[in-house]
C-alpha cells in the first residue's frame, strides 16, 4: 500500500521500501493525513540514507506541513540537522507562528537550535518571549553573566569551534551533543566566561600522544543512531 512509505521512511527504516514505493509513482512529496511527510519522517528518525534518497528523487528539503514546519523542525540529533541543512533546508524558514526551526527546537533540543543559530545570527527566543520574574533572585556581585542573544559572542564561537572539529573528524557525534550541551548548561546557569570556556572544551585536540584524534563518523552513520521520532504523533497513526 503506498501510503506505507511514511512508515517505511520513520518508524520501519525501510529504505528497500521506500524505494519501491517511489519506483511505483509514490511522490516523495506526498502527504498523509495529518500533512506527515516520508522527509519529515525520515529526518524525524534519523534516517539519512533514506532522506538523501528522497531528496535525490525530487523531494524537497525545505517542504512545509500545514503548521509550516519543514523537516529541519523535527531533527533531533546535531547530525541530522548539519545532514538537512547540507542537503539544502533553509534555516532561516518560519512556520505559520511566525517561527523558525531554531525556536522550535529551543526547549527539547537547546543545543541544535543554538548550532541552528550560529547559521541564522537570530537571538535566543527564550529572552524574547520569556516573562521577567520578580521573585527570581539578584545575580551574585562578581558573577559572569550569560549573554544568549548576541550571535557573535563566545557562545557563538564556541559552537563553531565545536562544529567545526566535529567536522574535521576530531570528536564523534556523542562528544559533539554532549560538548554542545555543555555549552547551554554553563551559559543558562551564568557560568559562561568568554576565553575560559571556550579554552576548557577545546582543550582535549592535542591531550593523546602524537596528536591522535577520535574516529570520525560520517553524516549517515551518526544520523542512524538516532531512533525515536521528535514530535508526538502515533507512528500507528502515520500512514493511515
């Protein structure tokens, strides 16, 4: 049945499937019920021998469910989302609310929209949006205060400086998320010193003898790691 390809791309990572579904007419374009898409699902999954196959069958990267979310929406790795974007995903995209995937992503996945925004140059959503507290308490005299909306500070740097040796092949996908993590953790608890901060966590690329780095890990294999979907639809709902 065609409309098993949105299961085929998400839940079942049938890339046979999804090829023979294409191979008989599915459009990888197409569309359930609920405006899913086999690209949403694939990039929702993690599955990026099977969104590289859809996109090079005329899928398009940057289409748009009824909530106008495209699937660099529904990533959930820093892999999948360098995968979208090299594949030609628009991050500067908005939804039907006037978002973009980088605000979406801020609450379940801080560290892909803060590499979303190294790309876009837009300011933290959370300080835009987020109500001032009276009750909240005075920051200590002396203490280093995060500054989250400036796209060209040390937090930005230091997500790029992160990218690009996870780029290079010096970190694997887990030392990146867990490097960029980091990254959001000590800027939200105000602890994000220009410099030092960024000097602590670059600081391993010559600690092995000889220079030896971790094994690099390509798009895909890092990408496939990846196994449940970000949204909350029913995968038994997907397709029917």
């Amino acid at each position: 049945m065609a409309q098993n390809i949105w299961l085929a791309a998400g839940g079942e990572g049938s890339l046979d499937r999804v090829r023979e579904l294409v191979e008989q007419g599915t459009s990888p374009n197409a569309f359930d019920d609920n405006s899913y898409s086999p690209l949403h699902a694939a990039a929702s999954w993690g599955h990026s021998d099977i969104l590289r196959f859809l996109v090079s069958n005329g899928g398009d990267i940057n289409l748009a469910d009824s909530d106008g979310d495209t699937p660099l929406y529904v990533v959930e790795s820093i892999a999948m989302a360098k995968l979208v974007v090299d594949l030609g995903a628009d991050p500067r995209h908005v939804n039907e609310e006037g978002l973009t995937a980088a605000a979406v992503l801020q609450e379940e996945h801080p560290h892909i929209a803060l590499y979303l925004r190294t790309l876009t140059g837009e300011p933290s959503p959370s300080s835009a949006s987020a109500p001032l507290d009276p009750s909240a308490p005075a920051p200590a005299p002396g203490q280093p205060q995060p500054n989250l909306d400036a796209p060209t500070d040390a937090l930005m740097q230091a997500v790029r400086a992160i990218m690009e040796r996870s780029e290079r092949g010096d970190i694997s996908e887990q030392e990146t998320d867990d490097l960029l993590r980091e990254v959001v953790e000590q800027a939200v608890g105000g602890q994000l010193e220009a410099g030092r901060a960024i000097g602590e966590q670059m600081s391993v690329d010559d600690e092995q003898a000889g220079g030896a780095h971790t094994r690099a890990r390509t798009a895909d294999e890092m990408a496939g790691e990846q196994g449940k979907p970000k949204r909350s639809r029913d995968q038994d709902d997907i397709g029917r």
